[in-house]
C-alpha cells in the first residue's frame, strides 16, 4: 500500500531533520560474520548514534577469513569484542558498544532501548519473537543472511512507514495566448528543481510473510514470479533449527542428504512440488561468500539507513541475491 501527498513540497529543513533522525538512532547488530561486519561498516560509515554489537560466539579460523573487522591475531576472542577497535575506527563520532551475551538470554525490554534491530544468523523463532516484540514499540526490524552464494534481507518497519522521496519538480505552463498550442498547455519537468513528497508503506509482520498459503489459487498463479530462494530459506532456517547451526563443508555429505529431506519436508507441507528447488541445490548453500556479504550488506545496510532516516522509498519486504546468477530480486510475501 502505498499513498501519496502529491505536491505537497516539503521545505529544505526536511534534508537536515532526515540526517538528525539518522544521527539520533540506535541500533542493535546481532552476529558478527562476514554479514554482520559488512552491515556493521555502513551503519557506521553512515553515521547513527549508536551500534552495539551483540554475538557470544568465539572467533574461529573461518571468522577471520569471512570477517574482515577481525584481526587475524584474535582466534579464541569473543567475536563482538574482537570487532570492536576496528569498527569504532570506521567512525570516532559513533558510540560502538560489543555485548558478549546470548541474544536468546536478553530480556524484552532489552531490545526496547533500540530506534533499529539487525539480526543476522539467528534461528527463525528467535527473529519471530523479536519482530513482534518491537512492532508493538514502533521499532524497525531488519533480518538478513547469507548461505554460500545465496543471501536474503528482510524487512519490517510496521503498518505505517512515513517517508519522502525526492521527484523532480514540475512546472505549470504559463498562461499565454499567443502561444495557444497543444504543446504549451503541458506540465513541463524542471531538473534543476526537485520538490519533496510524503508516502507511506505498510508492512506486515516476519511470521505472516514466513507462512504464506500456496494452496490458495491466488498464490498458485504467482508461483512462477516467486524467486525460489524464498522456498530455499524456509529449507535452510529449518536445518538451523533442527541442527543447532548452518550447513558446513567438513560435513558436506550428511549436511547435504539433510537438506534434501528438509527440502521435501517443507515443499510437501506447503503443497508445493520438490523440483522447485533442483538436486543440486546443496553445491550451492554452504558457507559464507564474501562477495555475497557485500553486496547483501550492502542492500542491508542501505535500508537500514533509509529506514531510520525516513528517506526514499523502502524494499517491501524482500531482497534476495544469487550469486550463481549476479543478480537481486525485490518481492513482497504476505497480505495484498
């Protein structure tokens, strides 16, 4: 849903309290891999108030390859508190905090301190819960991953997101009888000029876009739009229920017959076909890429920044990236 408050110019002081809002925000980031380290630089990068860095696990050799706010010299540290010196050194202006603690074990008031959460490689309950915890406090929630050369963003900023966008301004033809023609009566496009105009985007919660009904014939018709690393999520957050943890390659074989039986699982509840995603599908969703990484914690870290600022038009409500393809896809699940 989308409205508009056409022409309705807003003045420049607009640009000045977007930037305050920014500079006014909080935000937490939950998990310090390669994800989080790229979300982390352009939120600080970007300039808000505040990060804290919430991750309880310890720095493996992994992390310093995938992780580049990690020293090299830090395996066995805490990964939050091992990012910390280079992160604030990104931005001195920027208050950047590490909580070594697990995100399961922090109370609900905990998250309320927060204008912006993050969550990166957490379970599927644990985003739920969250997500509807801070919608009931107006609270912007973000949640993102990456899965070898696969990656997803997803976004819920509430039932009523204001924001403005920028658009050329328009300029009325000037009345002038002596040039009466069709082509002086049309509005013509300044573009020296631009003017600022209000909309608002509703969204809907992580849970409802997460249980969609493909049985419906509305959402069948649909189901060839639909970019299948939805159908590869449902799979892989599933395994990190099940399993505690992401697929990994020295367990490659297991992990992989693994994840073709999640895959039929989760397809057949859904009434949906397993050849939606093709037996190869494993090769494919192990490990972290650090290209993926960047351009997901690009887009990521963008709509964050956008969010908070209340400037141009957010991602409703999914982004997903193919890294075998090079090529990102905006969609929205849940209620039209």
């Amino acid at each position: 849903m989308l409205c508009y408050l056409a022409g309705y110019d807003f003045p420049k002081q607009h640009w000045n309290s977007s930037k305050s809002r920014l500079r006014g925000s909080r935000v937490l980031l939950v998990g310090l891999r390669g994800l989080g380290a790229e979300v982390a630089k352009n939120l600080i990068l970007a300039g808000v108030k505040g990060l804290t860095l919430l991750d309880h696990e310890q720095v493996t050799e992994e992390s310093c390859r995938a992780q580049f706010l990690i020293p090299v010299t830090a395996q066995g540290q805490n990964r939050a508190q091992a990012s910390l010196e280079r992160a604030q050194y990104l931005n001195p202006m920027v208050e950047v905090k590490a909580d070594t603690d697990r995100v399961e074990t922090k109370p609900d008031k905990f998250f309320l301190q927060f204008e912006a959460v993050c969550l990166t490689g957490c379970s599927r309950d644990l985003m739920v819960r969250v997500d509807q915890l801070c919608a009931q406090h107006n609270i912007k929630v973000f949640c993102g991953d990456v899965f070898g050369y696969h990656g997803y963003m997803f976004s819920d900023l509430g039932q009523e997101h204001n924001y403005v966008e920028e658009k050329p301004k328009v300029v009325k033809p000037k009345t002038d009888e002596s040039n009466d023609g069709p082509e002086a009566k049309k509005p013509k496009v300044d573009p020296n000029e631009t003017t600022m105009i209000k909309k608002t985007a509703s969204f809907c919660s992580l849970k409802v876009a997460l249980e969609m009904d493909w049985t419906n014939e509305k959402a069948k018709s649909s189901l060839k739009r639909t970019p299948v690393d939805y159908f590869l999520l449902h799979v892989l957050l599933k395994f990190r229920t099940d399993k505690g943890r992401d697929p990994h390659p020295e367990s490659f074989e297991a992990d992989a017959t693994l994840l073709r039986q999640i895959r039929d699982d989760v397809l057949e509840a859904m009434g949906l076909s397993s050849e939606l995603l093709p037996h190869d599908f494993v090769s494919y969703c192990f490990s972290e890429m650090a290209p993926v990484c960047a351009v997901v914690g690009g887009v990521l870290g963008q709509e964050v920044v956008k969010a908070l600022s209340q400037r141009d038009a957010p991602h409703k409500n999914f982004f997903f990236f193919d890294g075998m393809k090079g090529s990102g896809v905006v969609d929205y699940f849940g209620p039209k």
